[in-house]
C-alpha cells in the first residue's frame, strides 16, 4: 500500500553570474534553496504517522522555494530519499535553470508561458541519482501583480511565497559508480520517466583521459543492436523506459566516464556513470641463490595481472626465537611495472637475506601486497632452510644419486646376462633339433618304357 507524502530537501540554487562590466560571464553563484516535492508516493510504513504535510514560512520574496507535484512522473528510490537521515545518508541537491529546446518552444502558447528548471538529486554511497527537470504552471506576464513576481528568477510566485511547478520529466540511474573485473559483462543502468507518451532517443558516450566519442545511439526506427560493442534493449526501453547500456567482456579499454543522454522532444537529461576496473594481483614468493655468495639469498615476490597500477609491498620475517614476532624487512627495491596484453601490470619486489644458521632453523619470510581490489593484503610464506640443512640436502641428494645410479647398472648387468642366457639357450635348442632329425630319401621312378 503507497502513500503520498512531501519530500522537502535542501538544495543550492547555481546560477551563472555577471562579469566585469556585465559583459561576460563571471563564473558561477551559488545560494541556499528549498525543493518540495509532493504526492511522492512510498510504500506505508508506521513511521510516517509523524510526518507532517510542508507549511511553509512567511519568507521574502527573494528566497528560493520550489514546490514540484509529482503527478505523471514517478520518483525513483522515493523511499530512499525520504528515510536518508536516518540511514546515515547524505543527499545532496542542486536546483538551475533550464532551457528548453527550440523545438520545444514552438508551438502552443503554454509552452513559451512556462519556465523550466533543473535538479540533480544524488544519495550517497553511489546507490541513486536523479535528475528532475520541472516546469512552472502556465502564466501571462500582465496578470502577474509585481508583488507576486521573483524579482531575479522572473517567474511566477504562490500565495505562500512559492514557485509552483509540475515535474514534467525525470531521469536516473542506481549505479553511479561501478567497480568490476576483467571479463564480466555489465549493465550501466539508466532509466527515464516522462509525463506523457513522446519520441524518445538516447545516447551514450564515453569520456576517458580528455578524449570523448559517442558508443551507442538510438532514434526511433533507426538503431538496431550491433553485432558486436555495447548494446542496448530497445524493447525495454519501449516498454518501460530502460536505457541500460550493457558491455560484454569488460577490458581495461573500457574503463572511463559513461554518460547516458537521454532527449525528448521538448526536454533532454542525462546521467553520469563512472566505471572502474579493478583487478586483483597473482602473488608468488620463490628464492635464487644471491651472486653475493652462497651465504645470501634472494627472495623475489612476484605480484602478477593486476589493475589499476599502484601496489604496496611489505617484506616481513619470522624468527622464532622472537615468538613468532613479525619483523619488518625495509630494504628492498622493485622493478619497474610491466604491462601486459590485457593492460594488467606485473612488478615484481626483491630482498636479498642472509640464509638462516643452524640456530635459526624455521625462520620464515612473508611478502604482503595491498592493492585497491583487497579488502586485505594478499599474504605469501616461504621458509628459507638454513645452510646446514642445504648442505645436508645435497649430501643425502648425492648418496641418493649414487644409490640410483649403483641400482640402475646392477639392473643393467643382470638383465644383459638374462639375455646372453636366453640367447645361449636358443643356439643350443636349435643344434640339438639339427641332430635329431633323419634325413628322408624320396623314392624317385623309372620312366615306363612303351
């Protein structure tokens, strides 16, 4: 069950101020507003029982309250707006004014009597925003008292002291920010509300490192999906005023400042996605002996595939006659960031360390790689043997060796001498089978003589 309810928020009205001389544009000014919204429809809920309808206060006639009924256009995240305070939410708000497309103006005299203005309204935590565009209620110049008149905006002012309008077109996005890795697909979500059925085209560009081009563009009857590239549904966006954007195979090529525009035709708005690629790193820890000597090794972590470019090394050893306490290894130095065909990085961090004594036996290092991808710091170990263990080692790898090698060649002399016994025993075998056999005389016949 939806009631209706006001949102009132507190916003800064931007507005383009005067030069030197009035000539030129000065920059910009920004002042305190007040946006009202209302029959905002939210699901009911106990806690409204204390909410109050807006009254507004006996105010000059300079300030800025905006009182928008929302009646065709439903607020997205209505819910969410109202109940930010208390999720420890911040919205922040800014009112300008807007002017319409020349297209727009033309036609019935109610279009060119209204004025239009403009709202961003965004949550924090990169969950929503919106952008409201509202129009104020058809007027005539004449009929409008003095007193009853915005002495700077020039529109039309309530009896309370308001400017009345009517939001007329709204749209909005629930990813303002994404944050994914290499090879997912993802969908730049974009929505639009309007409040009453027109022609409605989008299109998406793409900003990265000062350079911007179009993606993607729709108009009615003309745009189709690619084969391949971003993609949108038109169906969607038909039926329910969807203009998500969605790409396939996200690379490091895709990643920058996505702005979905969305135009009417009286009317255009747009939304600001930004997406960033985040990858984790591949660690690995191995050892080399050190050209210092054999006394010295080096440990090499190896911090592969990851994005974007900065990582954070720390080299840590284990001692345990220090129980087990981490000490922290500050001399070390990198190679210089490899990039690699996907446009991942791969470094690699060096140490060179004593090799253990005998006393101690169970020392163990450990690499820790923190990057923008981890929650927390990837962790490798290696426990390096002392030298006596590596000399033990090569002893007992060398009686091993000689061991092998001494069974091999007695498997070898025995399996030569099963064949010469085998082979003996066949010429043997076949001198005897010669002796035994008689010779067997054919008997021939005399030719019979006639």
């Amino acid at each position: 069950m939806l009631r209706a309810v006001n949102l009132v928020l507190d916003c800064t009205y931007v507005s383009e101020s005067a030069g030197h001389g009035g000539m030129f544009p000065g920059g910009f000014t920004r002042e305190k507003a007040l946006l009202v919204l209302r029959n905002v429809s939210v699901p009911e809920h106990e806690s409204l029982d204390s909410i109050t309808d807006f009254q507004p206060q006996p105010v000059e006639n300079e300030a800025m309250i905006f009182e928008a009924t929302v009646t065709d256009v439903e607020i997205p995240e209505s819910e969410a707006l109202l109940h930010a305070d208390c999720n420890g939410q911040e919205v922040s708000c800014e009112i300008s004014q807007y002017f319409r497309h020349k297209e727009g103006k033309a036609g019935s005299g109610e279009e060119e009597n209204t004025a239009c203005f403009i709202s961003s309204i965004h949550i924090s935590g990169n969950s929503f925003s919106v952008t409201v565009v509202m129009k104020t209620i058809p007027y005539q110049n004449d009929s409008v008292g003095k007193d009853r008149w915005h002495p700077r905006l020039k529109v039309p002012l309530s009896p309370r002291g308001t400017i009345t309008m009517t939001v007329a077109f709204a749209v909005f996005t629930h990813t303002p920010s994404i944050r994914t890795q290499l090879g997912n697909t993802v969908k730049l979500d974009c929505g639009l509300k309007l409040s009453a059925a027109d022609v409605v085209s989008v299109e998406w560009w793409r900003q990265h490192k000062g350079s911007g081009r179009s993606i993607y563009m729709y108009q009615p009857g003309t745009a189709n999906r690619e084969t391949t590239g971003p993609w949108m549904d038109i169906q969607n966006l038909q039926d329910s005023g969807d203009a998500s954007l969605f790409i396939e195979g996200l690379g490091v090529k895709d990643e920058g400042t996505y702005i979905c525009l969305v135009s009417t035709t009286h009317y255009n708005a747009q939304q600001i996605i930004q997406v960033l690629v985040i990858e984790p790193p591949k660690v690995k820890l191995y050892s080399t002996p050190s050209h210092e000597g054999s006394s010295r090794s080096l440990l090499t972590c190896e911090i592969n595939n990851y994005y974007p470019l900065d990582v954070h090394v720390k080299w840590g050893q284990k001692v345990p006659e220090n129980e087990g306490k981490l000490i922290e290894i500050s001399e070390s130095y990198s190679t210089s960031h490899r990039e690699n065909h996907d446009g991942t990085f791969t470094v690699s961090s060096i140490v060179s360390v004593t090799v253990p004594s005998p006393e101690e036996r169970g020392t163990t290092y450990t690499c820790s790689v923190s990057h923008v991808s981890l929650q927390v710091p990837i962790t490798a170990s290696l426990h390096l043997a002392s030298a006596a263990d590596v000399e033990s080692f090569i002893g007992l790898a060398g009686v091993s060796l000689a061991t092998v090698i001494f069974i091999v060649f007695c498997c070898f002399l025995s399996s030569k001498r099963r064949d010469e016994g085998r082979s003996q025993c066949r010429e043997q075998t076949a001198a005897d089978t010669d002796t035994a056999t008689p010779h067997v005389t054919t008997p021939q016949h005399k030719k019979k003589q006639h």
